[in-house]
C-alpha cells in the first residue's frame, strides 16, 4: 500500500478532498503544489508539514516563502518547482489534480522516475495520451484514474476475464445546468448561470466545461487512451442523478455498473488504496431515499464541444491537444465576459478543423499545437 504521497494541485477541490482522504488514511504527504492560493496552501503546509511546497505563481512563491519561514518546509516555483514535487524521492504515488495542460510536463516526469500515478488532470492523457501510456509501459508503472466516471469503469473492469469479452463502455453526463435547454434559450446564459451545477462543487474552469459538454467530451478521450478502446465503443449517456458514476457492456449485453453517492473522495481513496478497499467518509447510498434514475441521449446538435472531442480522436495526432487547448482559451474567455457562452463550443469546432495537425512523436509536438489552437482563439475573437 501507499505511504507517501505528493499531490499536485492541493489548493483545489480534488487536492483538498485528497487531503481528507490522506489523512483518514494515515498517509505521509512528502510535496504539495498550488497555482497560487497561497492562504490555503499555508494551512496545508502547517497541517500536513511536507518537505516541499511549490507555488506555481513566481510572485505569490516569494509571498508565501515569508509566510511559512518558521517551518522546514522549501518553497519553489514554477514548473521547475511541479517537476520537483513531481518527482519527489520520497513519494511512492503522484496524486496530479492540477487544471489545464500544465499538468502534462510533470505527469511524464514522474512517470520517468517510476512513481505510480493517480491522475485527476484530464489534459495529461488528452492532449498527450501516446507518450504517456507509451511512458507508463516503458517504465512499468501503474496509472490510476481519479475521475468518478474513469475510476467506475476501472472498478467494474475488476469484474472482467479477458479483454475481447468487453463490448463498450458507457460514460454517465449530469448534463450540468443547461440540460434540455435550446440554442435559443443559451443565448445569453452568464457565467454564473454555468458555474450553477446540480450535483457536483467543481473549480470554475471544470464547471464550466461540464455545462457546455466539454469536459465528458474530454473525458471520452481519455477513456479512449485509458482503456485502449476506440471512440465508437465509448457511449455517453446522460443521467442527471450522478448515482450510476459509469458502466461497461460484454459482449453478452450484461451491464455492470458502479454507484455511489456523487462524492470523489471516493474514486480518489480507491486509486491511492487500489486493490485494497477501506472505510470512507462518504455517506452510505440508501436506494429507499434515491427513488428513481433517470437516462437521456445527449444533445450533439447543441453541445458542439462533445462533437468535437469525438471527432478529435478519430483524427488523431496533436488534433486532441488542439480542441483542448482551444477550450482552455475560449472556457476563460467566457468567464471574463468576453464571448457568449454558445460561442465555446463554435470556437472549439472551427479550430480542430482549421489549426494544423501533426503527428506526436515528442512532447514539443504536444505543446506547439497547444499553443497553435490557443494563438488561433486569441487571433479570432
């Protein structure tokens, strides 16, 4: 079992949970990481007394370095700063629950330096899912998926023999707070109304891409390079509860599914315990107070993020780096006002199709179509 774990991305809503679950655990965390919430961080550091934090921000690094003088804990920054707690000698599993695609450079590093990971960073396997499943091959090294829906259909692949009994997997969508809604009646949604969701208290950036679908979109690729399926065998199906987190069907059309309490400290406790199971601080799911769950098709004519994301894997290459790297622009752009919020999923479309895709064979290639689709959403709007 896991003794030591460094958690990227502490501040946020994973990380913290994380720590929750670390703690009940009884677990040694040796580095923490933060963008630059270095209030919270502080108490993490007081608490948890790592040897390593890293404020990614230089300016809040400096701040903070005052801040927690009186203890032994070092302070670095930056990506140097994520590297080094990425590859911390002493950690045993790389928790990474950063947003964005800074999270990509320090995954395959700590990959290299044989660290097992438990990734909540969708943007790692998204935009660079060949040199990463490639990296964890070559370096023998577990990969644990953190997400509700990645981590149920983990946790029911448990139950299958042989690879060719699998027929598909079936991710589940709450459908955020735009469910059922019209182009029309998108018009003029703010922002507020997108950070507005049912079931489940995210950061605002992954809120705000389950309301426009972008993130099961992602979440498509990702199962995709998790579980060496391709896209036509990934099904999503909206369930507005968030009881059933996933299922997969065999080739006999028995479904298996996993349930639970929209809660992620419980996938995040099942990748740092796997195979083990332990008590958790999640509340029991009593089927006499749920009643009944609910299923729909999602709307692909309105929620172009997801159409996009779909197409991406089929197109290959740096073409997944480019409608995530887009959505990270035009996602931002939303929440500054600055475009409407239909507009994301138009801007995320039209760049897949006229950035430039290449072949991955390096994590510049990576990186420069990143950058291309981010240059591409800044030029238009």
């Amino acid at each position: 079992m896991v003794n030591t774990i460094s958690i990227l991305g502490s501040t946020g809503s994973i990380g913290t949970q994380a720590l929750d679950v670390a703690k009940k655990l009884n677990l040694n965390i040796c580095a923490l990481t933060a963008h630059s919430n270095i209030d919270i961080l502080e108490q993490q550091v007081r608490e948890f007394k790592p040897s390593l934090a890293v404020v990614f921000c230089e300016d809040k690094a400096k701040e903070f370095k005052i801040k927690i003088a009186d203890t032994n804990t070092k302070v670095m920054c930056g990506m140097e700063g994520l590297i080094a707690a990425a590859t911390a000698n002493e950690a045993d599993m790389v928790l990474n629950s950063v947003v964005g695609m800074v999270g990509l450079v320090p995954t395959l590093n700590a990959i290299n330096a044989k660290k097992d990971i438990a990734l909540a960073n969708k943007e790692t396997l998204v935009a660079g899912g060949s040199l990463v499943m490639d990296a964890v091959k070559r370096n023998k090294v577990n990969m644990y998926p953190v997400d509700s829906e990645h981590s149920a259909i983990f946790q029911c692949l448990q139950g299958m023999n042989e690879k060719k009994e699998l027929k598909k997997l079936i991710l589940t969508a709450s459908g955020g707070p735009f469910f059922g809604k019209t182009t029309q009646e998108l018009e003029n949604v703010t922002v507020s109304d997108a950070l507005n969701h049912p079931n489940w208290s995210m950061g605002a950036k992954i809120t705000v891409d389950s309301a426009s679908m972008m993130n099961k979109g992602l979440e498509v690729i990702e199962a995709s390079w998790l579980f060496d399926m391709p896209q036509n065998k990934i099904d999503v199906v909206v369930h507005r509860e968030s009881i059933i987190h996933s299922m997969i069907e065999f080739v006999d059309n028995s479904v298996i599914a996993q349930l639970g309490l929209p809660d992620m400290r419980i996938p995040i406790q099942y990748a740092i315990t796997y195979p083990n199971r332990f008590e958790s601080p999640v509340k029991e799911l009593d089927f006499t107070e749920l009643g009944s769950m609910t299923f729909y098709k999602p709307d692909y004519d309105t929620f172009k993020c997801l159409v996009a994301c779909k197409e991406a894997i089929d197109l290959g290459g740096t073409a997944p780096a480019i409608v995530n790297g887009a959505n990270e622009v035009a996602n931002k752009l939303f929440r500054d006002g600055k475009i409407k919020f239909l507009e994301i999923g138009d801007i995320v479309y039209n760049a897949l199709h006229n950035v430039k895709r290449n072949e991955i064979k390096c994590v510049d290639d990576v990186l420069f179509a990143d950058k291309s689709a981010r240059q591409y959403v800044n030029d238009i709007v």
